[in-house]
C-alpha cells in the first residue's frame, strides 16, 4: 500500500496564485520542449445520452510528476467533471488525485500566458477577451502577470455576461476593463486577442487585424471548433501547444489546411520548443501570432503538481491507501 492524497476542489481553490500556475506550466513547457514526453487528448464520444469523455497526459521529469486529465461532459448530468491523477515521476507511485474543477481555469489560463508571454509584443498593453465565462477570468488574469495590461475590451452574446464580467475583472486587475458590443469593437486596435468561447464559428475577421497582434485561441480542441478563421491562420506565424494535437482537433487549422491557404508546414513550432530556446517566438513588431491552446497534459501535471506541494505543506487533503498492482495481482 501506498498513501496518495486525495485533494477537493474546494481544498485546492486560492491556493496558488495565478503567477504560480504561470510560473510552473512556463517551466513544464520548457521540459517538453527539450523533450519530455506528451500526447494529445484521446476523446471518445457517446450518442445516447449525449456526451464525451477524454483523457491526455504528460511526464514532467524536472518537475518530478507525470499524470494528466481525465474529464467527462455532457452524458446524463449535462456538466463536465475533471479529474486529475498525479504519479511520482522517479518512483512511479500514485501521489495525489485531484478535482481538477477549480484549477481548470488556472492552468488554462496559465498556458495562455505562457503563449503570449513567448509571442506577443513586449510592449502589449490593451486586450480584446472574446467570452466572458469562467476560462476567459482565468486566461486575462494569467495574461495580467505577464505584460502591464491598460485596457481590456470584453464581448460576449449576452449584455449581462460580458457587463458582469468587466465589472468583476475592472475591480480585481489595474488595468481599465469595458464591456464591448460586439467583437468587432473589441478586436479594434487590440494587441492581444484572446478567444475563450466554444464557437463552431470564426469569431472576429482576420483581415482586422493590425500588424504586431497576438492572438490566443483556446477554445479548439476539437475539429469542428473553429474560433479563428482562415485569413487569421494565413496571415500569422502559428504556434499549437503540441504539433501533434493541431493535426487532430485544432479546427481553424484544419479548415485552414483544407481550403489549401496553409499546407503541413504552416507549423512554425510547438511552444515548448520557443519556451526552450529551440525555435524563435516573435521575431519583429510587425509579425501577427497565434497561439492554439487547445489543451495538454503539460499545463495539468505543471498545475496540479504545484497544488500538491503546497497542500502537502499545509497539510490539506483526505489520505487514500492505494495498492500495487504485484499486491492485486497475488490475491492475498
């Protein structure tokens, strides 16, 4: 037997900062781009009662963790649930299961940072966030700890998501946050774009966009989900989280792709690989970027790993007797 630590959602919430997760999931891109290993999602669907259930993962080996998510949606209760296993990197044993609700948006949003932290102009200052709920918070306040932001323009279908959202984000961030009437106006003279919907339709005109814009698309993680359209993907220099991923779920990509405007080399790096050194992120003022952050072990392990070493240090979470598999496998 060995002890792993069970840790609730609401045992883990507040406990790390969002420069934390910034910090930690930056480092785990790092390690893969020198060569740790990680897969894309695997995602199975279900048609009665609809719903899908998907899994991916990733060793961290500086980190010492390796593990990923596993997660459902849809199905009987219409709600997602997220599930994170974490296993000792050296040993292999099981240290920790966590729900992963209240990290989601953390280590999402974490990723994102990281993406425009490595892309985006050093001199970025004003954000268009196009969604307003739970993962658009965690994406502008990871975003927040990586350029001095002064303006933020939100939009979303509904008024009184996008007014509260602005209202929340106005009162917690320095920076100056409005509520927009449609993504056109937000998307005007932004430097950085955020994406955070679960749209099947591009949500802003590329052609808007000003030479030197950043971009991060974190809502396609499946084929038919296309927030960016095919002029954006053709005019930028494009940067998914796994290369392996953008071939199979990253949407845009693949209408890009199709359409014949970009061909397999419209890769220019995985972002672990800029994060690394091994490829150069922006590389002139004028230079639009995409980053796809459709979803990865990386950012989970980096992130639930994070939360474990500081519950263990507050001495949170309910313990759990978890056996060896040579232990089941005896009978005795």
């Amino acid at each position: 037997m060995t002890e792993t630590l069970f840790l609730s959602s609401s045992a883990v919430d507040g406990l790390a900062t969002p420069a934390e997760f910034v910090e930690a999931v930056r480092d785990g891109y790092r390690q893969r781009g020198e060569g740790a290993p990680a897969e894309p999602r695997a995602k199975l669907t279900n048609a009665d009662p609809p719903g899908f259930f998907t899994a991916y993962a990733a060793v961290l080996p500086d980190t010492g963790a390796m593990g990923g998510y596993m997660y459902s949606a849809g199905f009987g209760a219409e709600d997602a649930w997220f599930m994170t296993p974490l296993f000792d990197a050296e040993s292999g044993e099981p240290l920790a299961l966590v729900d992963g609700a209240s990290m989601n948006p953390y280590k999402t949003g974490a990723a994102g940072a990281v993406g425009a932290d490595a892309l985006a102009r050093d001199d970025a200052s004003s954000v268009a966030i196009i969604g307003s709920g739970p993962q658009a918070k965690g994406q502008l306040r990871a975003l927040s700890t990586v350029r001095d932001l002064e303006t933020v323009w939100v939009f979303s279908p509904t008024k009184a998501h996008r007014e509260d959202f602005a209202g929340e984000m106005d009162r917690r961030l320095e920076a100056s946050v409005a509520a927009v009437a449609s993504a056109a106006a937000a998307v005007e003279g932004a430097d950085i774009i955020v994406t955070a919907t679960n749209a099947s339709d591009p949500v802003f005109d590329g052609e808007a966009l000003d030479p030197g814009t950043h971009v991060t698309a974190m809502g396609q993680y499946d084929p038919e989900k296309r927030e960016l359209d095919q002029t954006t993907i053709e005019r930028a220099k494009y940067v998914p989280d796994l290369r392996e991923r953008a071939f199979q779920d990253a949407g845009s990509f693949l209408h890009a792709q199709e359409a014949g405007v970009i061909d397999e080399d419209g890769i220019h790096a995985e972002l672990g690989e800029v994060v690394a050194g091994e490829a150069p992120g922006r590389e002139s003022a004028e230079e639009i970027t995409v980053f796809d952050s459709g979803g990865t072990g990386i950012e989970t392990v980096a992130g639930a790993s994070l939360l474990y070493e500081k519950a263990v240090e507050k001495d949170l979470g309910t313990t759990l007797d978890i056996a060896p598999g040579s232990e089941a496998l005896t009978g005795e």
